[in-house]
C-alpha cells in the first residue's frame, strides 16, 4: 500500500486578520484553524504530518504539536514552492504520496481528500491538484486545460485577459509523488508578478518532463475557502458549525434551533439529549444521555452524566456532574465543582472548587466555595461558606446528613459533623460535633410602642 505524508502550509503571518495572534491559530469552533487540516491528515491515513511554520511559530508549534505533527522553519516567505522546499530535508527518504493541505483552509473534508487520492493513484499522476469551479474566481490561480490534462496553472497576476475568464481554480491542494516533486522543485524560479516560488510552476516542470497531471474537481466550492480576514473567518464558522450540528443530530442528539445553537467540534454528546436555543457547548464537553440544556446555558470543559438537567441562564466551566442532577435557572459551576449526583444546585447557586456528595441539595441563593459536602446535605437559602481570610483560602467540611438553615454562614476553615443542624441566621466559626444544634445569634430584642412613638414624631415634625 501506498505511504501517505502530508505537508501542511502554515508560514503566512495573515496581515489582513489584523491580529497579533498568527492567522492559523485563530479559533474555529472551538479549535485553530490549521487544527483541521492536521486532523484530516490523520483521517485519510497520512504516516507523518509535518507543518511549515514561519510567523509565530513558537504559538504556532505549541498549539498544534498535541496533533503529532512535525515542525520546520520557513524563515523567509519566498512563495508556496519554497515553503514545500522547506520541508525537504524532513522528509529524506519518503517515498510514496505527499498531500500537500493549508493551514488556512479548515473546511476540506475527509471524503474529499480521499477522493482525491484515489484518483491521484488510479490515473498514475505524479500531480494531481484539487480544483473547484467559482462563479466570481477573482485572486485565484486558473487552472489551464488541454481536454482532460491540466497543462499549467496561472496566478491571477500573471494571467491574460483570456485565462481570467476561466472559472476552474486552484484550490492550493495537492497530491504528489514524493521524491519527485522535490526533484521538480528544482526547476522552478521566480520569475513573476510575485517575485515568489510558486507551487503551481511545479506543474509546467512536470508536463515538461512528460509526467502525468491530474486534476480532481470538487463539488461544493465552499470546502476550498482560504481565510484571509474575520469576514471570511465568520463565514467558515458558520458552515463548520452546521456541520457539527447536522452530524449530532444524525447521532441522535434534539437540537431545537441549529441556528442558535453553538457546539464545538470537540463536543461529543450522548443520545437522546436535547439542546436548548441559544446554548453553548465549548471545549471539550462530554455530555451523556437522556440529558436537556438550556435554554441559553453555556458549559465548557465539563463532564455531565446521563439525565442531568441543566436549566436556563447556566453558566457551567470545568465542572463534573453525575447522574439525575438538576442545576439552576441561573446558576454558576466554576472549575473543580463536583455533584456525584442526584443534586439539586438551584437558582442563583455558586460553585466553587466544591465537592457535593450524592443526593445533597441546594436549591436558591448560595455560595459554595473551597468545600466538601457529604450525603444528604440540605443547605438553606443564602448560605455562603467565607472561604477567604484576605490571604489564603481556607476549606468547610459538611458531614453527612446535615440541615443547614437559611441565612447561615460558614467561616472557614470549619467542619460540621455528620446529622447535625444549624439554626437560620447563624454564624458559625466553630467545629460542629455530630448530632448536634448549632445556633449563632445575637438575643431578640422587642420594644414596646416604639415604632407608633416614631410615627407620631414624624407627623408632629411635618405639621
């Protein structure tokens, strides 16, 4: 069988994305833009990927090496020819196919690539360049035909004014034999509008050498898209997202409105789950079955399990929570918060680093921060556990079993034992002992008359 390799065009500093951040780093649905390519690569069996970077390669290198890809340095951007060139010497000694992908363009499928990589092997082509067919290919190379042969590919900038009027384009695709591609390489100079190597010049080297090009025509033009700017970016999220869509529902996943629904690439959900409108899967969520989000809840990073429901107006980050949990409306899971389920987190609820034990309870208007809760937990509305001195944070332990009133506060650092009760209204800076009544409160005081004596003080002041 065939080895496949992969090269993948990642140099470019995108001066039109007017950001400091390289292009191929910005986020497509939850991922960089070159993260895509890489992952297609990967998919149609490519052995090795190696990536030519140049502008914020460090960035660059660190956000894609978790792919398995290999990094070389293009120090000068000299053309699409010298950043292959570039990759010469990473790949001594391979030979078999070279795909050649850009890390500008993110929405190439699998199904594509393999196409054309079948069809690169079956007609015996030393090149074989994907190309699609626009309505306006203004600022695309054109591709030059000769019946069924491709016999050059020509820049915008260097076309005539009957070459501009064809509509198949370069789409920056390839497949190549390798080591010959190199070889071809060789032949190609700069002498162009550009002043740049140019990779379809490869083309000309290997129709004058007598070697077979091919080309292999997409069907929907929108997979070749290159992003050159955050118009184009927005556009390519768009698709993408649909796409992600489209694939979960096909999963069995409900999802009420697509179009206001924004889940990322790395989300897996389970089925029979239903998505809210306006809701926000970020990261990597994993979110089991039978569940229901949202609507307009928003969950990144986090593990739910099955039949968790996660109300309106949720903001949920780097939480797990098990199964049969209701959380909110409205309520805040911050990164370390842990429900082993059967919770109820209600309305207006804040979690902070808390471990909640199975079945433990709080429904309305609550901080938990830096603490441990046990089984059976019941904490009343507007209790806050004070887990910060100033300096450090301190942590509360809550056994088993315990009833907190209403109003109660926990000052850390402080553990209450298992079956006890603490009073409404109490402040606790103690350590509870099991079974016991904790109450914290200064004594009732009622004085007689005194609001009708201020009443008709105010009423003899105004005559």
């Amino acid at each position: 069988m065939t080895q496949i390799a992969t090269v993948i065009l990642a140099a470019g500093q995108g001066t039109r994305m007017r950001s400091k951040l390289p292009k191929v780093l910005h986020p497509l649905a939850g991922q960089a833009m070159a993260a895509y390519p890489l992952q297609v690569a990967n998919q149609v069996g490519s052995t090795r990927s190696v990536v030519v970077v140049g502008h914020g390669a460090e960035a660059v290198e660190e956000a894609l090496r978790p792919f398995g890809a290999d990094f070389v340095l293009q120090r000068q951007q000299l053309g699409t020819g010298h950043a292959l060139l570039a990759a010469r010497e990473a790949l001594t000694g391979f030979n078999g196919t070279l795909l050649l992908l850009c890390g500008d363009v993110p929405l190439l499928r699998e199904e594509t690539v393999r196409a054309l990589l079948e069809q690169h092997r079956r007609q015996q082509a030393t090149v074989s360049v994907l190309t699609a067919t626009l309505e306006n290919p203004f600022g695309y190379g054109r591709i030059v035909r000769r019946g069924d042969e491709v016999v050059r590919i020509v820049e915008e900038k260097d076309a005539t004014a009957a070459e501009r009027e064809l509509t198949e384009i370069n789409t920056g695709i390839y497949a190549f034999e390798a080591p010959s591609v190199f070889e071809l390489l060789a032949h190609v100079d700069r002498d162009n509008a550009q002043g740049e190597y140019y990779l379809t010049d490869s083309v000309a080297a290997a129709r004058a050498a007598g070697l077979r090009v091919c080309a292999c025509l997409i069907e929907d033009p929108r997979e070749a898209m290159g992003i050159n700017d955050r118009v184009q970016l927005a556009e390519a999220e768009a698709v993408l997202r649909r796409r992600i869509n489209q694939s979960l529902m096909r999963s069995g996943v409900t999802i009420i409105d697509p179009e206001t629904t924004y889940i990322d690439a790395t989300v897996e959900i389970g089925t029979d789950t239903v998505i809210q409108p306006g809701s926000c899967l970020r990261g990597g969520c994993i979110i089991g079955r039978d569940c229901s989000v949202g609507p307009h809840a928003v969950i990144t990073d986090s593990r739910l399990a099955d039949r968790v429901n996660i109300k309106a107006g949720c903001v949920v980050s780097e939480a797990r929570i098990g199964n049969d949990t209701d959380v909110g409306p409205m309520a805040h899971l911050r990164p370390g918060t842990v429900l082993a389920g059967e919770n109820k987190i209600g309305n207006f609820v804040e979690t902070k680093k808390a471990e909640v034990g199975l079945g433990s309870k709080a429904s309305h208007l609550t901080y938990l921060g830096d603490c441990e809760l046990g089984k059976g937990v019941n904490i009343g509305c507007g209790t806050i556990t004070c887990n910060y001195d100033g300096v450090n944070k301190h942590r509360t332990v809550i056994e088993d079993d315990v009833f907190v009133g209403s109003d109660t506060q926990f000052v850390a650092p402080v553990t209450i034992g298992r079956n006890s009760l603490i009073g409404a209204g109490s402040t606790i800076t103690k350590d509870v002992p099991a079974d016991a009544l904790a109450i914290s409160r200064a004594e009732q005081k009622n004085i007689a008359g005194w609001s009708a004596r201020k009443r008709k003080k105010r009423q003899k002041g105004e005559g």
